[in-house]
C-alpha cells in the first residue's frame, strides 16, 4: 500500500468511526435490548421455542425497588434451541453466583426432553444472546423461571413428536422419546434423533398454550443430586471472572474516593504525580482516576493525589441511628389484619411489649465490586460482577449515552452476590473512564471502596404490643416494622386480632439513612423474623411453656406444623420451658412460600461473651426440589452466613464515615465457627417449586437469641448478640 | 528501579524485569496472566490470593515480587497433570466444596499445604489452617470433608499423590 492509499484507508476508517460513533449518539435510547425482530435474525437453524416468565404486570419492579426502566418484551424472555448437533441450548439472562442453577436449569431441561445432563448447556446473561431479564434475585430462578422452562421444554418435546411423525410416517400417538430420540414404541429401532430432526429447517414455536410437562413421580433427572456444572471450572481455576478478562491496550483505574459520604472535594493537586511514568489521569466531573496497566501501579499513583474535602456534619451514629429511624419513617401501609386489636386488648390478662433492632449489615462477597468496559467501534463490551446484566446494559448506556442495544454485557462468574450486586455503580465508572481514555478500562473496587459503597442491609426497628390471656393464648399482636419491609412479617399464627404495619422499605428510596442500602439475603425477612421469633420465645416464657409447645399452640398451619415436628425429632428437642440452661433455641418462618425453621443449640463463655453455636438444624418445605445436594447447599451456606449478622456483623459509623473497611474490623464466619449442621429438605411434590436460596437466613438470628436466653436468661434485643452486648448483660444480671 | 527477576512458575523458569516492591499478586495476575489467586482484600486477611512459594502458603497481594527471586511458585493453575486431576480437586468436586468459587484458589493451596506437612491432619488442624481463609458462600462445612477425603486419597499411595506438584507440567 503506498503513502496515499494508506492516508485513504485512514481517512475512511476515521470516517466510519466517527459515523458510527454520530449513530451511536443519536439513536433512541430507550430501545428495548433486543426486539423480536433483532432477535429473529440471529442466525442459525434449529427448533426454537421461546417463552415468557411471568406476566407482564408481575410487580417484578416493585419487588426490586427500582424504577422501571424498561417495558418487558411483550411476547419472550427467554427461550431454548435445539440445534443439529441434538444439543438443547437455554438462553436467559439469569446469573450463575454459585447458587448453583445454572446446573438446576439444566436438569429440569434434561428431564423434560430425556437427554443426558451433558446435552444441555445454559447460556446465562449474556446480553446480546439472552432476552431481557430482571436479574437474578430473590429465590426466584427455580419458582418462576422453573416452571416456564418445563412448559418451553415440553412444548419442544411436542414439536418433536410432530417432526417425527412425519419424518418416521407413524402417527403422533405411537412415538416416544429416549435419549435424544423419537422412536416408534412399536418398533424402537425405528428412530430419528433431535438433531436429524432439525437439521437444516428453523422451527420457531411460542409457548402460548400449556403443554403437559411430565407427571414428578416419573423423573429421572430433575430431582436427583447431581453434581455442579461448573465444578470443573472452579477446582481448576479456570472459571473467567469479571476481573480475571484481559484484552489488549487496556488499563486498571483507581479512582479518588471521598472520606465520607457526603463529602465534596474542595482542592485537588496531581503535583506528585509528574514523574510517574506511564501513568493517566482521567477526570470525568466528579470522577476523578489514575489509569496505568497495572493494578498496583494505579493505586500507588492514587496514593499520591493531594484531594481534600469539605465535610458536611452529620451527627448520626451506630447507636442513634434507630430513634432517628423511627422519627423519620413515612406512614407507611398495614400488610395484614384481622379482628380488631382494641378487642384483643381487653381480653388480655397481661401486655407483653418490646422492640427490637439490627444495624446495618454488609454483603461482603469475596469477589469486590469489578467490571471491565472496552468500548469499540460497533458495539460496548462489558464485562462485569453483578446479579442484572441487563441493568448494567442500561446503565451503561445511559452513562455513555448510546442505545442498550449498542452495549454487550458478557456472561461472567459472579463471585458471591448476595443482593450486594444488583447495584452496579462499578460498571458506570469503568465506561465512563473508557469513554474518556479511548481504551478499556477495569475498575476493581478494593475492599474499602466495597465497604464504602456497599448498599446494605438497612438498620431496622421492629415495635411489638401483645397481649395473653389467662390460658396463655395470644389474644392480639401489634406489629410495626420501620424501614425494613414486610417480607416474612406476615402472620401464619392462629392470632384472633392483629395488624401489622410497615413504616419504609428496605429498598433505599425516599431513604432516611446516612448511605445505600438496599436488598440483602432475604431482604427484610432477617429483621422481621428476628423479631417476631424472639418475641415469642419472650411469650413462651411468660407463660411458663415450652417454646416449641407454645408455637404449636397457635398453629393449625399444616405446612409449618410439619415443619415442626420434623425437626424437632431431628434435633433430638425435649420439651421444657425456657430458660431450662440447655442453650436451645428454635426459630420458624415462611419466606415467599418455603416454610423453614431451625433449632441451634449454643454455649456461652462467661469470660469472653462469646456464644459457640454448637449445632444447627434446619428442615425446609421448599415445594417440589429440583437439585436436593443444591438445595442442602444452600441451607448450610444460609445458616454459616446467618451466624455473621446473628454474632457479629455490624457497620460502625460516624454520619457519613464508614469505621468498618476491611475483615480486620468487620467479623464475617470462619472455620472456627462451622457448628455441626444438618439440613432437610422436605420433599413435598404437591406444592410447585419455591425458592431456595435465602429462606434458611431468616431463622439463625432468633434461634441464637433464643438459645441465649435459654442457656443464661438474658434477652437481647438488638442485633448482632456480640461478646460485648453478652458481657454487658451478664454483668447487669449478677 | 526496576530489577530481574527470575524463578519457577508452576515449574516453569522464567524471569521478568520489574520493580522488586510489586505484590506478587499483580504481577501474576496483570504481566502474567495467571488469574487463579484472586484479590480479595489487599490486606492479607481473606486468603482468596494465596499462592505456594517453596510449598509455603503465601498471600500473594502482600508479598513483594523480589522476595520469590530463584524460588518455585505453585498456583491452582500448576495443581492439574494434563487432564489428571489432583486428589484436592477431586475431592473439591465431589463434595461440591464450594459455590461461587471465589475463595477455592486459597482454600485449595492452604490444604495442600498441610497436607503436605501433615498427610492426616485431624479435623481442628485442619479448621486451623483454614481459619483465616473466608467464605463467604458458607462452604465450610464442605471444605473440611473435602480435605478430610483428599487426606485419605493422598494416603492411599497413589501415583498421583506421590508426584511432586509442578514439575513436569
């Protein structure tokens, strides 16, 4: 190429950039991610059926507490593809975090078409090949999108059937599948594979009617403990997290942090920064970065910006934050009623009252806050650690003020998210420094920066009134719970009058908190099931009962009774009115329809203040079980992760200054902690599939508390129940 | 100033020139590819960054890079023989030991460790080599019987137990 071709080859390669980039610019930005019509192009052959979860007024967005964004493809959301090699390939944009669907999924797909799990691969939140998806949040996978893809999958199974039929020449009602195959019942080997099937047609279906998915009494696969999907991965440390993608020319930013929030940067100096070799900086407004290929040669360059700042007074704190909750919270709405509390009052022979708190408490997932944006000419390249790939798209978009469909969200590991991902501020940053750098730019959050900006589970007040009567039956239950939501706070007991208000969700908005918070494992459940548990534990022992007996006593719900029992012949429970000095303590729970309960039993060291929970067990109703090993996983990771707020965790806080930034100060479980667990999961096929991954949390800070007050007669009332709250409390009994 | 530096990578030589206060971490993770250990914490107290150097347990975001000079660095990455897997992550795999994977690399190498000290540690000197290990899946439980069985694999005498890891890779 001589000098003025090449100059052309230039000229026009800067023209289609920057025609592309006008484009990019002015395109409507609220286009839906992928129309049906984009989607239909995608290349390829296959049978297609594509399918919707939920409907399109699923209050999906309120649940979430976010704005909605975005209408809901109206006609799919997901769906699944047999191609010609017979292999079943899902697409959705729900997440692998180690909750493990991505191998559940797969199971209720293989089930349903009668394939090996090998045959069946989950393509996850992958924007570009994944219809829209909410995110994964909740429990939800298994309860919603469960069903939907065993109605998908059965109408594959049908549409096979009929292929085959005319294929093979034998009516519809002859055939049958094994294994990959249709076959002639008459004449097994007479046959013809998926992939044979489909080879070189495109078949599209919509799931509109309901097909019927095989009878349960009859699978073979969904149901059985099989193992993980991503195993080999991630014993081989070949599993690609968000941090873990490299690409060429790109660089890690540090970005300048305030001290607390709140604060506003007041002067700035980069004097130091002169002699730094290969180093950037990229201010964008209020972010401000050091760019440099390295992550360490970032954050020694980060180290030496002069920033100082105005900061605003705030005289909020760890141990005033509740009053001021209380004072702040709206009005709020009644969740459920019954009867008429002032009735209830006056057949009650003694009030029992008493509040309860929690603080905020951090998702600290191992993996920080991490995301990596390479903005290239046709399209934006994300790679990012969140629980909404699709909400990094918008967000993305919206940041850098391209149309969601311009921006590419690739499917990654999510190490550990635990609600703490469904916020993606680290993915805003790394493509608005990309846009400014004009090259990728990764942003990992340090774990100061992930305690900083972390949206936490809110502190949260619960006031109980409540009333017995001289049988020691509950005669009314007033129940009112600020800024943690009404999950789990809905009554299940034989109560005659009783209402239950909730003053502020856990969502963040129209927050009165000092920073972010938002959904954490099981959201609210943690808070109003502490509450509600102790209190009536504090019930059981003013009326001199046993507190399983006393539960029992105020239950005709069968589901929880079973529960019950179960699991009070599991643990080996002796009836005796608490405080009996064993150390047991039982907590239960219905969380969006998985009916749970636990009993620990602890000790406690009257030197330190430290409780050793000794031994935990849980049974759970979660509904028809996918995946039993999967589901017992999340049972134990449930109860492990509930000791950390049940014992320790806490957010220590000066208005907008954050004290807790590290593990040094911020306690979550360790090995020495690992009480003997024993998880149960209740088969019960005649209620559909709930969901599994957070209800086992909500019981472990009653059980402790519980336990606590059996073993030594101290009640706490606010949480975590830390060696120095215990120290304090058995000082004040002696 | 930067310096060379040269040792075994999953027993692989090589030598880099670089500034000899880098953490190790960084220069496995950015000059070198190697993305199993994992950044965590930056200060040394989850473990999810540990790496073997001279069959040492290390954490490698606060070991300066000049500290491994003409030492042998053993990442999960060297652990595998071709498609032979080591009894740890055999072990890892069948008791699903752990969910998102995140903290496996430092868990993994910490119990190759003392398994290589100690080939049948009990179950406290097993929950004392981990302690400073976090999880926050809640995988502990798994993690243990993990290397309880992996103890028991390497015991029985196999070929593969005997081999020195990240030689002949």
């Amino acid at each position: 190429m001589n000098r003025k071709e090449k100059s052309e080859e230039i000229h026009k390669n800067n023209i289609s950039y920057n025609e592309s980039k006008k484009n990019i610019a002015f395109k409507d930005q609220n286009l839906p991610t992928l129309s049906r019509r984009d989607f239909l192009k995608l290349s390829g052959t296959g049978l297609f059926v594509f399918f919707l979860v939920g409907g399109r007024c699923e209050p999906l967005v309120s649940l979430q507490g976010q704005t909605r964004q975005r209408e809901y493809p109206e006609d799919f959301n997901a769906y699944l593809l047999i191609g010609e090699d017979g292999r079943i390939r899902c697409f959705s944009g729900k997440v692998e975090m180690g909750q493990g669907i991505k191998t559940s999924l797969a199971q209720i797909l293989a089930e349903e078409l009668d394939v090996t799990l090998d045959m069946v691969e989950m393509i996850l939140g992958d924007t570009a090949l994944c219809p829209y998806d909410m995110g994964t949040f909740g429990s939800r996978t298994i309860k919603y999108f469960g069903p939907a893809l065993r109605q998908a999958a059965a109408e594959a199974r049908a549409a096979l059937i009929e292929l085959a039929s005319t294929e093979l020449g034998v009516p519809i009602d002859q055939l049958a599948i094994e294994n990959g195959f249709v076959y002639d019942v008459k004449r097994p080997s007479h046959r013809v594979s998926y992939g044979q099937l489909t080879k070189g047609k495109r078949i599209e279906r919509y799931l509109r009617s309901k097909p019927q998915p095989k009878p349960i009494e009859t699978h073979k696969i969904a149901g059985q403990p099989l193992p993980r999907l991503d195993a080999m991965e991630k014993v081989t440390g070949q599993a690609l997290f968000a941090g873990d993608i490299s690409l060429p020319n790109m660089v890690y930013a540090r970005i300048l942090r305030p001290p607390t929030h709140g604060a506003k940067l007041k002067s700035l100096n980069f004097d130091e920064l002169k002699n730094i070799p290969e180093i950037e900086i990229v201010q964008d407004g209020d972010l401000i970065a050091v760019l440099h290929h390295t992550f360490d040669g970032a954050s020694a360059a980060l180290k030496r910006i002069k920033a100082e700042f105005d900061v605003p007074s705030n005289e909020l704190n760890d141990e005033n934050i509740h009053n001021h909750l209380i004072k702040m919270a709206p009005p709020g709405n009644i969740i459920d009623q019954k009867g008429n509390l002032e009735e209830g009052e006056k057949i009650a022979s003694q009030i029992i009252e008493a509040t309860y708190c929690n603080p905020y408490v951090a998702h600290s997932p191992i993996e920080t806050h991490t995301a990596l944006v390479s903005i290239e000419k046709d399209e934006v390249k994300v790679w990012a650690s969140t629980q909404r790939p699709f909400g990094v798209q918008s967000e993305v978009a919206q940041a850098l003020g391209v149309p969601a469909s311009k921006v590419h969200v690739f499917p990654v590991y999510v190490g550990g998210g635990f609600g703490g991902k469904n916020s993606n501020r680290q993915a805003v940053e790394a493509a608005r420094l990309a846009q400014k750098a004009g090259k990728p730019v990764m942003v990992i959050w340090t774990r100061e920066e992930e305690f900083f900006f972390d949206t936490f589970m809110p502190a949260a007040v619960v006031k109980i009134r409540s009333g017995l009567d001289p049988k020691n039956r509950l005669t009314f239950w007033d129940y009112t719970v600020f800024w943690a939501g009404e999950r789990s706070s809905q009554i299940f007991y034989d109560i005659p009058h009783y209402r239950v208000l909730s003053r502020g969700s856990w969502s963040g908005q129209q927050s009165a908190h000092p920073f972010n918070v938002g959904p954490w494992r099981a959201p609210g459940s943690n808070t109003n099931v502490f509450a509600r548990e102790s209190h009536f534990d504090i019930l059981a022992s003013r009326s001199r009962i046993d507190p399983l007996e006393f539960r029992l006593n105020h239950l005709s719900n069968e589901r929880m009774r079973r529960v019950l029992l179960r699991l009070a012949d599991e643990f080996g429970w002796k009836p005796s009115p608490a405080p009996s000095g064993r150390g047991y303590g039982l907590s239960c729970a219905d969380y969006l329809g998985t009916y749970v309960a636990l009993m620990v039993e602890i000790d406690v060291d009257a030197q330190t203040g430290v409780i050793k929970v000794k031994r935990m067990v849980c049974v759970q109703d979660m509904g028809e079980v996918i995946n039993p090993e999967g589901a017992k996983e999340q049972i134990e990771g449930c109860l492990m992760m509930g000791l950390g707020y049940a014992l320790t965790e806490e957010i220590h806080f000066k208005g907008g200054k954050i004290l807790d930034l590290n593990f040094d100060r911020y306690e979550i479980p360790r090995f020495s902690w690992l009480p003997e667990i024993k998880a149960i999961v209740l088969d019960n096929k005649e209620v559909p599939a709930q969901g599994g991954g957070e209800p086992a949390i909500i019981n472990v800070g009653a059980a402790v508390a519980n336990a606590l007050f059996d073993k030594t007669g101290i009640r706490l009332n606010r949480l975590p129940l830390n060696r120095k709250g215990v120290l304090q409390a058995l000082k004040e009994k002696k | 100033m930067k310096q060379k530096i040269s040792f075994y990578l999953n027993g692989q030589p090589l030598i880099l020139e670089t500034e000899p206060d880098r953490p190790l971490l960084w220069v496995l993770r950015n000059d070198l590819k190697i993305t199993s250990p994992k950044f965590g914490c930056g200060e040394g107290y989850c473990g999810a960054c540990t790496v073997l150097v001279d069959g040492e347990p290390l954490r490698s975001c606060q070991t300066e890079i000049v500290r491994v000079n003409g030492r042998r660095i053993i990442t999960l990455e060297g652990l595998r023989k071709g498609d032979q897997l080591h009894p740890l992550q055999q072990a890892f795999l069948k008791h699903e030991a752990f969910q998102c994977g995140f903290c496996t690399n430092g868990m993994i190498l910490e119990a190759l460790a003392l398994l290589q000290k100690k080939s049948k540690p009990s179950r406290a000197e097993i929950i004392e080599a981990l302690e400073d290990h976090l999880c926050r899946c809640g995988a502990h439980q798994r993690i243990i019987q993990a290397i309880e069985e992996a103890s028991k694999m390497m015991k029985g005498g196999s070929n593969e137990s005997k081999r020195e890891i990240g030689r002949n890779t």
